[in-house]
C-alpha cells in the first residue's frame, strides 16, 4: 500500500542534490560534461529508494521515468538539429556574414541595447527563443566578442530578448500553454501579460544601455576591422546569404512546426554552402578535385561533427568553430539524468507533497502570486523542464485562485512570469542546459545578466501586492479599476 511521504523525506533526495551540484561547481571545471549527470542520477536513485519504501513498484517508477523522458523528446530533437544548423549556417557563410554586417552597423555603445530589442523582434516573429538565440543569437555573440564585451554580459542581453517573444508572442508554445492550463484564452492572456512584461522589459533596456554607455570601447576599434578584414578574406560574405535566416524566419511565422523548420534551415545552409563558399567547402572536407564529392563531406561533416575554419586571427577562429549535433550530446545526457530525476520524484508523489505546504498558507493575493511563483521556480529545478513548472502549478493553483475572486489571467499570467522565464537560469533545465551549450556559455555565467528573467518573476510579484493596495484605496468604489480582480 502506497503511503505519504513525510516533508522530510520528500525534500532529502533535493537537498542531497544541491550539494552534489554545489561539489561539482568547485572541484570540476566544466560540469556539463559528466559531473552534474550523474549527481542527477545518483540523487534520481535515492528518490528511488524512498519511492519502493513507501510502496510505490518499480514498474510505476520505471513508467514514469519513461513517460517524463518522452516529454523532453521533442526539445531533445530541436537541440539536435540547433546543432546541425549552427554547422551548415557557418560553412556556408551565413553566420560569419552577419558578424561583418553587424559590426559595420551596430555602435559598440548601443550593442547590448540593439541585442536585446533585435532578439526580441525576431522572438516574437517566431514565438521561439531557442530559435531565435540558435541563428540571430550566435552572430549577436559573435559581434560583442569582437567589440571585447564580456560573453556573459552579451549572452544575457541576448537571453532577455528571446526570452521576451517566447513569453508574449502568439505563437509561442508556452504562451499558449499557460492560458490552457489556468482556464482563460490566449489574447486576454496576452494583454495581462504587458502589466509585468513591459515594466520589466523596460527596466532591462535601461540596465543594459546604461552599461554599454559606461563602458569604454576604444581597444577594441581596431580589433573590430581586424575581425572584418578576416572574415571578408576567408569568406564570401554576398548579402544574398541574408535568405538563408529570412526564409527560416518565414517558415516559422507560417507556423510550420519547429522540427521541419530547424531541418529546412540546416539544408538551406548546406546549399548555400556549396553555392557560396567553394573554398571552405574544400578545406573542411580535405578534398580538392572532385567538387561534389567535396560538398557532400563537408555538409555532412557540419551537420554531425566539428568544423574549425582557420585564420591568420586566433580571435576570428574561435568565432569560426562549431561541433554539430555531436557537440549537443552532452545537453541531451544532461537532460535525460534530469528527466530521471523528475520522474522518480513524481511518481512517488514527493514533488506534490513539498509544495503542499505552500499552497495551504497561502492566504492572501500576494502571498498566493507569491507561492506560485516560488512552486514554478520548484519545479523548474527539481523536474527540469519549463513545461512542467507550467502545467504542474497551474493545476495545483487552479482553483485557489478562483476562490480568491481572482481572474484566471493571473495566475496564467504568473505561470509565464516564473515558469517560462527561469527555467533559462536552471543549468540542468532543458532550457538552460540547451542556450548554455548553443552560446558556449556558463549557465551560471550568463544568468546574472539575464535581468529580464531575473526582473519578472519580482515584478509579478509586486504587482500583485501593489494591486491589493489599489483596491484597499478605491474600497467603496467599482473594482473594475483594478484589472486581477473578477467583476460579477
């Protein structure tokens, strides 16, 4: 007979992890290759342990894992075929190209400011940020490397953009989840979100001019024709390889689904490869005299291993280096240990039992917007995905919230405000696990400077508060002032 876990209990695999992690941080250096997955198993096999001992079959632990691992399928195929892009949108010179151009029309003071709004422009379009920071977000990197900004710091900016569309956009997936799950439709969800999205959105954009008007780029002026020049002798750098991202952009905004879109780009970029850059297609492939064979090796070698196209510039060939799906493997391990974990943790019921608490003392609107965001924020590092710290507390909170009179739009509202934007700052996180590996940043490198993921969660937060101070002042008067709360 299956029993309750104690609170305790339920918690101990978790804090046995953070140590693990927090082992991992100070004696490895590179976490994502090994170290963190197998603390995700280890912790997933004490969970384990607890679950039988409470009287949850191994085969219900088995099936939930199963199940859990089937979920993150569709973002494991997408990191995959993000890696076969990233190859094909460099051999053929669609990367290295927006670097020239970008550097020739982005002032290095403005930079960190045009990469957010330039990321957010296109995650909108697109309603992706994987998307978005896989094509437009490598060359934005590629740019702030080249006018010397600290990677994190561009990686943030380039984050907190992405971030955006993939939380306001019509035809992002988790912007359609949240609605669903909170019980309200997709607009009106939408136009709840600008209460909290455009105060944070604006408060990022001033952070990140205010360092780019504070920073010195002098030094790097030099450095930026020197990238120019390199890049315009190893590459043919025509502005017709401008159809490559636009066509994709298209495909995307005509809703066709991610997997075809990504493949349809990544082929597109072994095309224009060969078309375009005839000489990269013989030093990467080694061959010289047969041009199809040639082309073949190349594209292919793009798609599923490393490619390095040399330079005299020792900087410019570290912008020149990608590592196909095979330099995603890592990523998947990592999101596979993390699904384990997740699944054990729910089949025994112990995630439930730890956010049960929470939602019992959550008495008034803050604290209840409050507690939410905190469970998101749970989940998101504990189950590992963006999903489920969606779809989870939305039904946990469902009924809470309709008791407290208010509209279904907050907590959907709430659900993107923490769900969707932490889930980017969790290392072991499908999302943060994936933009680290694309970027080649530390997750816990780039997360200080992703204010817009940082900011919105709080912002939810205090305008929830602030909302509940409104109403004590217009007490007496209509409440239809006040846009949480339901007006019978």
């Amino acid at each position: 007979m299956k029993r309750e876990a104690s609170l305790f209990t339920a918690i101990f695999p978790i804090l046995i992890l953070i140590v693990l992690l927090t082992s991992n941080v100070i004696l490895f250096d590179d976490t994502l290759s090994g170290s963190n997955q197998i603390a995700l198993l280890l912790a997933a096999s004490l969970a384990g342990i607890i679950s039988i001992r409470l009287g949850v079959s191994w085969n219900k632990i088995r099936e939930k894992i199963v199940s859990t691992i089937g979920s993150a399928m569709p973002s494991i195929l997408i990191l995959l075929l993000i890696g076969s892009l990233a190859g094909t949108w460099m051999i053929s010179g669609v990367v290295p190209a927006m670097i020239y151009y970008g550097l020739d029309i982005i002032s290095p003071k403005m930079f960190l400011f045009t990469a957010v709004v330039v990321s957010s422009i296109v995650s909108v379009g697109t309603g992706s940020s994987w998307s978005t920071i896989a094509t437009i977000g490598v060359a934005l990197l590629g740019i702030g490397k080249a006018l010397g900004i600290s990677e994190a710091v561009v990686a943030g900016a380039i984050i907190s953009g992405a971030y955006f569309g993939d939380k306001i956009s019509p035809l992002s997936d988790t912007t359609n989840l949240a609605p669903a799950m909170a019980g309200t439709d997709l607009f009106t969800h939408i136009k709840y979100m600008f209460y909290t999205t455009v105060p944070s959105m604006t408060l990022t954009l001033i952070i990140f001019l205010a360092i780019g008007l504070s920073s010195d780029y002098t030094s790097a002026l030099g450095n930026i024709e020197t990238v120019k020049a390199t890049i315009d002798g190893t590459f043919n750098t025509n502005p017709l390889l401008f159809l490559v991202p636009v066509i994709l952009i298209t495909i995307i905004i005509l809703k066709v689904p991610p997997l075809p879109s990504l493949l349809a780009g990544t082929l597109l970029g072994g095309i224009f490869a060969v078309l375009f850059q005839p000489e990269i297609i013989r030093e990467v492939s080694g061959v010289a005299e047969d041009y199809l064979k040639a082309s073949y090796i190349s594209v292919m070698q793009a798609m599923f291993g490393n490619i390095s196209v040399t330079t005299s510039n020792q900087d410019v060939n570290e912008l020149l280096s990608t590592s196909g799906m095979r330099g995603m493997l890592d990523t998947v391990w990592l999101i596979l240990s993390a699904m384990v974990f997740g699944g054990v943790m729910e089949s025994a019921g112990l995630l439930r039992r730890i956010t049960q608490p929470i939602v019992k003392y959550a008495k008034s609107t803050g604290s209840l917007v409050a507690s939410t965001v905190g469970t998101c924020i749970f989940f998101n590092i504990t189950a590992s995905d963006q999903y489920i710290s969606i779809v989870v507390p939305g039904r946990m909170y469902r009924k809470t919230f309709e008791e407290k009179g208010l509209k279904p739009e907050v907590l959907s509202r709430t659900l993107e405000d923490s769900g969707t934007m932490t889930s980017v700052l969790i290392p072991w996180n499908t999302c943060g696990a994936t933009q680290s590996r694309v970027l080649g940043v530390d997750t816990f490198a780039y997360a200080p400077y992703a204010f817009f993921n940082l900011i919105s969660p709080i912002m939810t937060i205090l305008f929830a508060f602030l909302n509940v101070k409104i109403r004590r002042i217009i007490k007496g008067e209509t409440t239809s002032a006040v846009p949480d709360v339901k007006v019978d």
